[in-house]
C-alpha cells in the first residue's frame, strides 16, 4: 500500500510540474502544441532528477533513462486528463522493471 502511495504523490508532483511548465510557456503566449511539448520535455526531465538518489547517483539513468518512461505516462494523463491513467502507467512500468529484476536475480 505504501509503494501505491508513493506512486501516487509521484504522479502528483509529475503532473503539477508538467501543467506548471505548459502554463508558463501559454504565458509566453507560445502555441498549444509547443507548449504541451515544452511541459512534457521539462516534467520529464525533473521526474528523471527526482530519482537520481533512487539510482545511485547515476545521472545518465536517472534522466535519460526514466526521461522516456516518463513521458509516456504524462502522455497517457495527457490523452485521458486523467491522473490515474498515468498513475496506471506508472505502476505497470514499474512492476515489469522490478519484476525484470527479480527474475535476473533468481538465476
């Protein structure tokens, strides 16, 4: 349940940066889709710098790594306005990695 939770104020802090990030750039008055795309771009990358301790400090990882995994699951709140499809994402993504993981490490 705590993992859940965690996922869930990740979302949060994802998608608040990443509307943040479009607003700033609709005060710019640039357009919609450079906006949306300036928004997707940044909350991505801040996502990846979030984790940067999670992946020991492995910048390269860290951002580029989860800069994709990311922008996918802002896709998906993006597509749906819905912040649990990108928290589903979100959970899906994870699971297949740590499950990856336990596998490599049972053999």
């Amino acid at each position: 349940v705590t993992d859940l939770i965690q996922l869930l104020g990740e979302e949060f802090l994802a998608i608040i940066s990443f509307l943040a990030f479009t607003q700033l750039a609709n005060h710019w008055n640039w357009s919609r889709k450079t906006a949306l795309v300036f928004g997707l771009v940044l909350s991505s990358i801040l996502f990846g710098v979030y984790h940067i301790s999670t992946y020991d400090y492995n910048v390269g990882y860290a951002i580029i790594g989860l800069f994709l995994g990311r922008m996918v699951m802002t896709i998906a709140f993006m597509r749906t306005k819905s912040i649990w499809a990108s928290f589903l994402v979100h959970y899906i993504y994870d699971f297949i990695g740590f499950y990856a993981a336990f596998v490599a490490l049972a053999h």
